[in-house]
C-alpha cells in the first residue's frame, strides 16, 4: 500500500509541476524535439554519408589495367596470372573488350543505339583487380606497370582517400554537435525544473522536516524530467521518420542514376531511431532533474 500511495503521488505531482510551469515545460519540449530532430538529421547524414562512401569505396577500390590491343590470347593469361600472383590481389577479373562495349550500350540506355555503328571496338580488354585493402595500391600498380602488354593502370585513389577523409570529418563533427545539442537541452530542461523546486521550496522544506525520504522528495521532479523527455522524443520521431521518408522517396531514384546509390530507406532505421530517441530524451530529463535538484536542494 506504501509503495502505491508513493507511486501516485509522484504521478500527480509530476503532472501538477508540468501543469503549474506549462510555459516552461513547452519550452523544454520544444527544446528537446528541437535537438533531437536535428540529432536525426545529422544521424541520417552520418549513415547515409558511410553507406554511401561505403558504396563508392567497393565501386572505385579496384585497380583498372588495360591490356595493348597487340598482345596475344596467350600473352592475356599471362599477365591475369602475374597479376594473381602479387602480394595485395584479392581477385583478378578479366573483361573482354566486347564485353565492355555491351556494358557500355547498358549504362547509356536509349542512347545505346549510337555505339551500334561502330566499325572497330576502341575499347581495351581489360583486367579489374581486387585489392585485400587500400594500402596494397601504390606497391601492386608499380609492378603491374612493369609488366608488358600494358597500356595504362587506372586507380581512382584521390577519390577513395576523399571519401574516407569525408566520411571520418562528418562523424567527428556530428559527434560533436550532438553533444553541444544535448547539453543545451539538458540546461533547459534544469531551468524547468529549477522553477517548480523554487515554487515548492516551503512544501519540500515541510516534507524534509516531517522525514520524507530524499527518493520521496526527488520522484516527482525526475518524472516530470522523463515525462518531458518522453513528450520531446516522441514529438521528434513523428518528425524525423516522416521527414527522412519524403526525402527517400523524393531523392532515390535520382541519386542512382546520377550516382548509383541509395539512400537507407526509413523503415530499416525506424527502430533504431525509437529506441535512440526515447533513450536519449529519457536520458536528458533524469539527468536534468538530477542537476537541478543537487545544486538547488540540499537532499
């Protein structure tokens, strides 16, 4: 029976300090879907930007040899079978230059029917090499090179090295923003707090001197902070997912023609983002319950 009559009173007075401060405590909801709506955004940067780099990585982190047109059929196996041999060759791919015409007529759609008058196929057979990692390139295209029958090397390194750069400066900076957002709204919810404690200051006294517990005195505050956390959190969710589902379907279908790439559609994160949001926006009520009442009342 104590333990109800403390649970209902902590329900009632957390709702009657939201009540009571409902100016601040919209403001301190506001500020909570304001950070983590932004949160949201820069969580759906941060993703896309690594699945995306992640993408283009596997597409340009292959080592492109193109064979001389005057080599022979024998000279071709040779040379795939060196290059399978050398320290940092995951795979070794071999695309004849029909193959690569055909390719060609695909990627141009409608606009294939141009190459079909073609007299003499200018495209070079070709080996696509695999790499184990990054680091085997600069070794693995120096004795490529050294071989004969080739013609050029090709390897997009300056893009690869710039979508990891890219990537890792996006993450860093998220990560910082995050937590300069969540300590803002962490302040603003203590100041909520601070109000109803300052306009209870003589009851909460009272409690103290009759001997309410400190978790007695501390319960209501700290359920108004989740409560408002919660409020907050659920209000960002409604906005992020629907948002970020607008934009998926909006921007997809030209990212792939333009890029070949897809955005992460929003129901494979909806979890994610539910428990991320309501864990963080619980997270900032408690603890700016938490502060507020350690540096305001001496419980």
């Amino acid at each position: 029976m104590r333990v109800s009559r403390v649970f209902k009173h902590t329900i009632k007075q957390g709702f009657q300090g939201i009540y009571r401060n409902r100016t601040m405590s919209l403001a301190s909801v506001g500020s909570v879907t304001a950070v983590l709506v932004i949160l949201g955004l820069i969580l759906m940067i941060i993703l896309n930007v690594s699945a995306i780099s992640v993408s283009t990585k596997e597409k340009f982190d292959e080592i492109y040899v193109y064979l001389d047109d005057s080599i022979t059929n024998q000279r071709i196996r040779e040379i795939g079978e060196e290059i399978s041999s050398f320290e940092g060759t995951l795979a070794v791919v071999f695309q004849s230059k029909e193959y690569a015409l055909e390719k060609m007529k695909e990627e141009w759609g409608e606009d294939g029917r141009l190459l079909e008058g073609l007299v003499n196929n200018p495209l070079p057979n070709t080996y696509v090499v695999q790499l184990r990692d990054v680091s085997y390139a600069t070794a693995l295209i120096r004795q490529i090179e050294q071989k004969d029958g080739i013609e050029e090397v090709k390897y997009y390194k300056d893009i690869v090295e710039k979508l990891i750069s890219t990537a890792e400066f996006i993450q860093v900076f998220g990560v910082i923003v995050i937590i300069i957002l969540l300590l803002v709204s962490i302040f603003i919810i203590q100041n909520t707090i601070k109000i109803t404690v300052a306009s209870r200051k003589i009851e909460i006294e009272l409690m103290q001197y009759i001997g309410a517990s400190n978790g007695f005195v501390r319960g209501p505050f700290i359920f108004e902070g989740v409560i408002l956390g919660c409020l907050g959190a659920f209000l960002a969710i409604i906005v992020v997912l629907n948002g970020y589902d607008y934009l998926v379907s909006y921007s997809n279908e030209k990212l792939f023609s333009m890029l070949s790439v897809y955005l992460i559609p929003a129901n494979m994160i909806s979890l994610d983002i539910l428990i991320i949001f309501v864990t963080i926006g619980v997270g900032i009520g408690i603890l700016g319950s938490i502060v507020s009442l350690k540096k305001f009342l001496s419980v």
